[in-house]
C-alpha cells in the first residue's frame, strides 16, 4: 500500500514548480538587463500597457519571461540587448549627478552631448560640489556590482582641507568616525602634500555614502575645500580635461569586471 504524500512534502513541490527555471526573470529585470531602461522606468511602462512580449502586452510587472528566447517590444517596437557601452568624464564642480533636475541646474549629461547617453547612467555619485572620475554605462549588472561593498571596489580621492592634518586625525578616519549614528570609514588616508595654510590628503573608500568624507571631515572640526575623485579601482582620470568624456579602454572594462568578480565575453 502505498503511502500518502503529506502536505507539507505537497506545498514545497508545488511552490518548485511555480519557480521560474532557466534564463527566466521577472519583465522590468529583463528590460533593464537588456540595456534599454531602469527597473522602476520598465514598470511605469509596463503599467502603462506599452510593453509587449511576443507579440502580447504585458500589463503586469511580476510576469516571468525568458531572457533569451522572448521577444519584447516598446509601443510596438522591437527591442533587444543593446551593446555595452562604459565612459569617464571628468565631472566638473557644480553639476549635479543626475539626468533632469527639478531646479534647473546643470547636470552632468550636459557633458555628454557628443554620445548617445539616452540609456546611459552613472555608478555611483558625485555630490555638486566635488569633482573628477564619474564612470557612466548601460550595463546595469556591473554597475550594481561595483557599487556593492562586498566587492571591495575602491574609490581614492584627493582632498583638500583648511589645515595641515596630523597622524592622528588620519588614524581616526582609518578607525572610523561615527556621525548621525552611522559608522563612516575609510579604507585608508595619508598626507599626499602641505603648504602654509592648508595640505591635501589622499583618502580611499570601499564604500560611499552620502557627503561620506566631507561628514568625516566635519566631525573633526576640519573644512573640506575641494574634493577631487582620481581613481575608480584600477581605473584613473590621468589628463583627462575638465568636463571631457572618453570611452573605457577594453583593458580598463575587462578589469572592472575581474574587481568585481564577474566574467566577461568580449
């Protein structure tokens, strides 16, 4: 006599076959990996009833699609995965880091009107007041990578301050400095030079939060009064001209993708 299946054993294989196998992933997920759009801009599309796959419109974001096999239109235009495409600018100091800004300001895609940018958005920011490397793409996946702590992408700035720092201000950014109940710290920092009324400092973080080494600063009683983004990784602005834009090198791309851990076909 054979014996009856339990509920339990019933529930776990009925949610494994509602799991999406092979190349699936959710529609928003597939339009962004496709280069063509953000997650959040995919589904405003989708609950507008202007996406279709295979030939049927889509009106809910949760709808699991095959990557590779489906085919996905826009208001009735074909879709696929666009090429690649990694930049530098050098971010000039008073841009804001973002495509349209409700206050009119100048924005950093305003340095990058010689390219097509329409689908292109930075890794990471810049806040308006500093300046230097800003790396842009359409490839949504590295770009998230690189941004995630765990990969232990460094980014090195130069800074300049009101002073002359001491070892032990240094050392205390290095420790970490608690500010607003976060612990803000810095993977390294050193004197790079000194005048007679003030030095720079060379500070590399793993991560960035919001005004991270100006909050630092802050908390030691020290005024920032430039900050200069030299080094993404292995990654550096050289002589790139102030507002210039320049594509990535294949060598540059391919080791982007090794600091983050990730393969590539090239």
């Amino acid at each position: 006599m054979s014996q009856r299946q339990s509920p339990q054993r019933s529930g776990k294989a009925a949610k494994r076959a509602q799991e999406p196998e092979g190349k699936r992933v959710t529609l928003p997920r597939a339009l962004s990996k496709l280069g063509y759009c953000s997650r959040t801009q995919a589904e405003a599309l989708i609950a507008a009833g202007r996406v279709s796959v295979d030939g049927r419109k889509i009106s809910d974001p949760a709808t699991w699609v095959d990557l590779e096999h489906s085919k996905f239109a826009v208001d009735g235009r074909e879709i696929s995965a666009e090429k690649k495409l990694y930049f530098m600018l050098n971010k000039p100091r008073g841009l804001v880091t973002t495509r349209d800004d409700p206050e009119g300001r100048p924005t950093v895609y305003d340095c990058l009107k010689e390219i097509d940018a329409r689908h292109l958005a930075p890794v990471g920011r810049l806040d308006k007041a500093s300046e230097g490397l800003l790396l842009f793409t359409n490839d949504t996946v590295l770009a998230q990578t690189l941004l995630d702590p765990v990969s232990h992408v460094g980014k090195t700035y130069h800074v300049q301050v009101d002073r002359i720092m001491d070892q032990e201000q240094l050392a205390r950014m290095e420790r970490g400095i608690v500010d607003d109940g976060e612990l803000l710290t810095a993977i390294s920092a050193r004197l790079l030079r000194a005048g007679d009324r003030n030095g720079w400092i060379e500070v590399e973080l793993k991560e960035g939060r919001n005004r991270q080494i100006r909050r630092m600063l802050e908390a030691l009683g020290i005024e920032c009064l430039r900050l200069v983004r030299v080094a993404f990784g292995d990654i550096t602005l050289g002589n790139l001209p102030k507002g210039g834009v320049r594509a990535l090198t294949e060598a540059e791309i391919l080791g982007l993708h090794r600091r983050a851990g990730m393969k590539v076909n090239r």
